[in-house]
C-alpha cells in the first residue's frame, strides 16, 4: 500500500514539475513577443527619424536620396526581409553620418540639433531592444531543449524562437566618443 502511496507521489511531483516547466516556457514566450514588439518599435522609430531626416531638406541632395530609400526599404520590408533591409539602413546612416564634421554642420543648420538628437536616441536604443530580445530568446531555446520539454511537447505549437540577426553598429560620429563637442 505505502508504494502506491509513494508512486502517486512521484506522479504528482513529475506532473507539478511538468505544468511548472511549462509555465515557465510560457512566460518566455510572453517575454520573446513583449521583447520582438519593442523591438519593432524601436526599429519602426529609427527608420521614421532617419526618413523625416532624409524629406528634411537638412542634407544634400544625394545623402537625402540615399537616406530616404534606405529608410523606406526598412519601414516597408516583409518580415523575412526585414534584418537585410535594417541592416542596409545601418549601412547607410554610417556611410552618412561617418564623420563628425558632418554632424556638426548639420547641427548647425536650423532644426539640425533637434533631427541628430533625435537621430542619436533611436539610433542608441536599437542595439539595446535587439540585445532584450536575442537573450529572451536565447532563455526560451535553452528551456525547449531539454528532453523532458521535447518528450512531453511543453513547448505546444508555439514556434521555435528566432533571434534577429542584422548590423546594428551605429556610426561613430552618433555615439558618446565620436560626437562633436
């Protein structure tokens, strides 16, 4: 009799550690989808800067145009296209924005300072939205492989959690070293 006590024991104890982990799985699935929509709007925010900056008439010509597609290929990317097309659009801040000098004299111009100031933020909170999200990932695939979250499907049909891999360097002349004094 005490060893059918002890077996419905160790099956309650398995199932509460089962429903446990599952929770726990279903929180970082609630922490990848609170992480990826920050993400996107951080993303969502750099490329509307960047796009006002581009229609601004603040910047030549040529750097407006190159701007302007950069900004609106990633505003108007699908999501399988999307780290390309934010990656093109870090590409082209840097090459825009590659030397301080240039920074300085667009901060000269009149509502300059406003534009790089703001240019600066969303550039800076890119980086940071992308590093929340890639670790919220990175927790959640780490709990789905285990052998007992596959064996047991915990995990339900939740997709597989993808990081979001593009070039987020910002350029120099935006960041705290390289900004003009």
């Amino acid at each position: 009799m005490t060893t059918w006590i002890w077996a419905a024991a160790a099956v309650v104890l398995f199932a509460v550690y089962l429903s446990w982990t599952a929770g726990r799985l279903d929180r970082l699935h609630a922490r990848i989808d609170a992480a990826r929509a920050s993400l996107d709007a951080q993303l969502v925010r750099r490329a509307s800067v960047a796009l006002e900056l581009a229609t601004s008439s603040l910047l030549d010509p040529a750097t407006s145009i190159l701007l302007y597609e950069a900004s609106h290929a990633a505003r108007q990317a699908e999501d399988e296209h999307r780290e390309v097309a934010e990656s093109q659009l870090s590409l082209a801040l840097r090459a825009v924005f590659a030397e301080p000098e240039q920074v300085a004299a667009l901060m000269a111009a009149p509502g300059g300072e406003e534009a790089v100031k703001d240019l600066t933020a969303a550039v800076r909170r890119v980086p940071m939205a992308r590093r929340f999200h890639n670790d919220a990932v990175r927790a959640a695939r780490a709990v789905r492989e285990h052998r007992l979250v596959r064996y047991f499907r915990l995990a339900g049909r939740a997709p597989f959690p993808l990081a979001f891999e593009m070039d987020d360097e910002p350029p120099v002349a935006l960041t705290p070293h390289g900004a003009p004094a």
